[in-house]
C-alpha cells in the first residue's frame, strides 16, 4: 500500500467530523526521522463460542401397579438345544472267513458292546489251521535215504472275553483267555503208531481281575491291583498271580512300589504218576524320578525271593533321559534288569515242538524226558535315542551289553521215533543293537524298517545273529490297501542229541541256512461293513528248516471275505 493513498483518506475524512480544538504542538526532532508502517495482521472473521449450557440427562417416574383385567396367557418359550455332530455309526458285530491253499481255513468272529459311559464288553474268536505233505530225504547216508511223505498239520484257536466297568471311583476289568494250539509233523509211514502219539496239543486257559483308583489328586495313595489264574493242559502247568502297584506324589516326587506274589505248580493232575511241585515268589520294585540339571532320572530296585535255595535278588536299576532338541531328539540310556520265568506254555508258544512228556504226549520207549524250567536274568547298559528327522520321519536306535545267566536255546533230542526239542540253558555275554526307522514319503506310500543285530560269546543254537523286516503299505485313498514286504531271518546253528546208532541219520550239529521271505498283502474295502483280503506268503518259495527236520511251508496263499453288522 503506497503512503499517498493513506494521506488522501485521512484528509477527505477530516472535513467532514466535529473535534476539539486543540492548539498546536510544535515537536522537534532531534535526530533524522524515519517513518515506518506496521506489519498489517489478518483479522479473524470466524468468531469462536464457548457454550457452558449442560443438559441434564435424568428422568423421574414412577411404577403403578394396576390390574388391565386381562386373561390373555404367554405361551412359554423352549429352551434352546445345541445339535451335535453326528456320530459315526458304529458295528457290533464283524465275522471273516478266508481259505487257502495247503488246507488251510482261518475264522474270526468279533463282538464288541456299543457306545457306554460306564460299561463295555466283548469277545474275540480266533481260528487257523492248514494241512499238507511234504517229502523228507534224510541225510547223513549213502544214497540218500528217502521217506514216506510227511504229514504236517498245525492249529491254533483262540477265544477272549472281556469286561470293563467304570464307577466314581475305580475301573474294574475281568478277562478270560483261552489259547488252543496242536502241532503234528510225522504220519503217512505204516510202521509208525497213529497220529496221536505224535501230536502236540497245548491247552491254556486264563482268569484275570484288575482293579484301578480314578482318583487324579496328587496326593492321594492310587493302585492298580491285579489277580489271575491260570491253566495249561488239565492242571498240568498252574500259576496264581496277585500283584499291585502303589503310587503317590510326596514333596513333588512321584513315588510307586510294585508288589507281586506268585506261585507255579507243575503237575498238579491226580491223574499223572509225576510228583507236583511248585515254586513261590514274592517281589518288590520300588521307584521314583528326580529331575536334576535338565535331566531325569528313574531310580528303581528289584528285589526277589525265592521259596528254593535261591539267594535273594537284588537288582538297582536306573534311566537317565534328556531332551536335547525338544520334540526332536531325545536320548536315554542307563542300567536295566530283565527277569523271565520259563513256563510249558512260554516255551510252546516260541517252539511248538518241544517234549511235552507229563502233559498230554505219548511217549514211546519208556522214555521220561521232562522240561526244566528255569529264570533267565539279563543285565545290561544301554543307550537308546529317538530323533524325528522331518515331518513323517523318526529314527530310533539302541545299542545294550550285558551278561544273561540262564539263556535259552533249544537242542533238538531224538529217540529213535521222532525228534523233539528241550530246553537248555547256558550263561552268555550279549550284545543287542535294534534300529528303528518309519517315514511317510507321501500321502500313498510308506516305509517302515526294523533289524536286530545279537552277538554271544558262546555259541547259541536255534537263534539268528540278525533279522529284519521292511515293509511298504500303500494305501489308495483308504479304498484299496496293498502291503507289500520283506522278511529276512539269519542262519542259525542247531544242535540235536541222539543214540550213537542214529548218529548217521541225525547229525550231531547242523547249519540252517538263512531265510528270505517276500509277502503280499491286498485290503479292498468294498463298503463300510464289507471288505475281502489276499495274502500271499513266502512269494520266494523257501522251504528251509525253522527247525532242524521240520521244514517251513512254501509258497501259501490266503483270500477271505470280512462282513460287519
């Protein structure tokens, strides 16, 4: 803005108002004047209020209460239901039936309680049986002496029945096992007596109660007792069992003790000339588990005794574990004791042919050969690990060394008639290596291995250094399952004893030779209740001896229907 337009205001302004008259005031300027305009400053045009008025936001009233003179009714509302998902339906009931070549059948009945809160129950039947014949040349001779064909049949049958209940304040359960397996590999020869007095037939039968506290507290004295009985051919072999086990926490450390009584009799029928005995034990293991720098530890100690001349037992045991990469690698080792008391019926179960002289077998020649039954003890140290490798993918393995005192092995005994099997004992150093290795490569297929290595210092008869399985299921979208596998069993050395005039017929010692077995098994599961089977074993078509002079089948195969309701 130019300073004359400013006079020029001033001046046409001027003579148009009143004011005083004021004289003039002269003012004398020392130094040079210099006139100066202020900065012009923008006025705000927008005013701002600032209103203090508050509404009060509150109401007075009051109820009356009043009769409108109305019989009108609400209909009362439902409770609201929350529809679970629907579950899966269940079968009671599934009966198979399959047959194969070599005679064989198999049978299986299974039937099982529903859905229960409180109560189960159910029963398990089991059958499989095969017949056929099987040349034999006998070696040791000058030709060869050949023979009538061999008649071999086996079966086994099964039964078990089970219950559970479940109260406020204990599980109850109570099973019955029976276990009926026959063994007969001689026959077809004129000169010989009848099947009968070569047949194997081991009957066993077991009554069991268990009895187990709910309660969850920490502090609570908690059990888990079981009782049973049980028979092997009409009184031949008995056991009464009565154990429990006691836990409790006490000052953060959980603490348990294992009570276990038994008593063994042997030939206990009043119908056999042998005399009964019978052995009793009685045994504690108490235990308990420290945690200390990052490690836990499981203490444990056995101690056993003996109603024979057997000194008392004492065995310390002790498991340190520790969790190197958690969920990934974990690695244990320490000091374990393992203890086994040799039954007829453990022994048959792993050998069928052994002498069953006092049971049910006839026995030609007056010969009285009876099993002596022993209690293997094993010490060793050990290291184990488990290490998931990746997703679907675990390896485990282990390495033990130990001494066992009464191991046992078989020796093959023949009487000029037939040849079975006793039991023997010796005392050995064992080293035991067990890998361990699953992996899913894909949703179809996996992969599944297991091999144990077993090196003694002595030598040990009817038990391979090695032996591994690998097996590969494929499964087609749960519809068709195909399991294809391999089974190798390593050679073995066997023993047999027999009269210096049989000594040409049967050797003294014999190598078995290794055994390789590929098998196939196909699952189609045409419906939810209906689904057929194909085994086909021993696709090789081995025919090596699982025991001396008793040859395993060739190649067998299986096919069977499965129907459930």
């Amino acid at each position: 803005m130019k300073l004359s337009k400013i006079f020029i205001v001033i001046l046409f302004s001027t003579s148009q108002l009143l004011a005083q008259d004021i004289g003039t005031t002269e003012v004398r300027v020392v130094e040079g004047f210099i006139p100066t305009i202020p900065e012009a400053s923008r006025l705000n045009e927008k005013a701002a209020f600032a209103d203090t008025i508050k509404k009060v936001r509150t109401q007075e009233y009051a109820v009356v209460e009043t009769d409108l003179k109305s019989n009108y009714k609400t209909r009362p509302l439902k409770a609201a239901k929350v529809k679970a998902d629907k579950i899966a339906q269940l079968y009671a009931t599934k009966v198979g039936l399959g047959f194969g070549n070599a005679w064989a059948t198999k049978a299986s009945i299974v039937h099982n309680s529903k859905r229960s809160k409180t109560l189960s129950y159910g029963i398990l039947l089991n059958h499989f049986a095969n017949k056929y014949k099987v040349p034999l040349v006998l070696e040791g001779s000058q030709p060869a002496i050949p023979r009538e064909p061999y008649l071999v049949r086996s079966s086994k049958n099964t039964l078990h029945l089970y219950g559970k209940k479940i109260s406020e304040s204990r599980i109850y359960m109570a099973n019955l096992d029976y276990d009926r397996r026959t063994a007969f590999f001689w026959g077809e020869n004129p000169a010989l007596p009848s099947e009968e007095n070569y047949r194997n037939r081991f009957a066993y039968t077991k009554l069991s109660f268990s009895a187990i506290s709910k309660d969850l507290a920490a502090d609570k004295l908690k059990h888990h007792t079981t009782f049973f009985v049980s028979d092997l051919n009409e009184l031949s072999e008995n056991q009464i069992h009565l154990s429990t086990i006691l836990s409790k926490t006490i000052n953060g450390f959980p603490f348990s003790l294992e009570i276990e009584l038994n008593d063994y009799l042997l030939y206990n029928n009043l119908d056999t000339r042998l005399e009964s005995t019978h052995i009793k034990s009685l045994s504690f293991s108490p235990f308990t588990v420290i945690s200390k720098y990052g490690i836990d530890f499981d203490l444990a100690v056995d101690i056993d005794f003996m109603s024979d001349d057997s000194q008392v037992g004492f065995f310390p045991q002790i498991k340190a574990t520790k969790e190197l990469v958690k969920d990934i690698l974990l690695v244990y080792g320490g000091m374990r004791h393992n203890e086994q008391r040799h039954t007829i019926k453990s022994l048959s179960d792993e050998n069928p042919y052994i002498h069953s002289f006092g049971i049910n077998q006839s026995i030609l020649s007056g010969n009285d050969t009876l099993q002596h039954l022993k209690i293997t003890d094993m010490d060793e140290l050990y290291v184990a690990m488990r290490n998931v490798l990746g997703k679907d993918e675990v390896f485990e393995g282990s390495v033990a060394y130990g001494s066992v005192q009464n191991f046992a092995h078989f020796v093959g005994v023949a009487n000029g008639t037939y040849n079975r099997f006793l039991v023997d004992y010796i005392d050995v150093k064992q080293l035991h290596i067990n890998v361990n290795y699953d992996r899913k490569l894909n949703n179809i297929i996996s992969l599944s291995i297991n091999a144990d290595y077993y090196k003694w210092d002595k030598e040990v008869y009817h038990k391979p250094n090695f032996n591994c399985d690998v097996s590969t299921p494929i499964n087609l979208r749960n519809k068709i399952k195909v399991t294809p596998s391999l089974s190798y069993i390593g050679n073995r050395q066997a023993k047999i004893n027999s009269d210096s005039a049989l000594v040409s017929i049967y050797p003294s010692f014999k190598n078995l030779p290794a055994q390789f077995h590929m098998n196939l098994g196909v699952y189609y599961n045409y419906t939810k209740n209906i689904s057929a089977y194909l085994k086909l074993n021993n696709l090789t078509n081995s025919k090596q001896d699982v025991w001396i002079d008793y040859r395993e089948v060739g190649f067998n195969g299986l096919f069977g229907l499965n129907y459930s309701f």
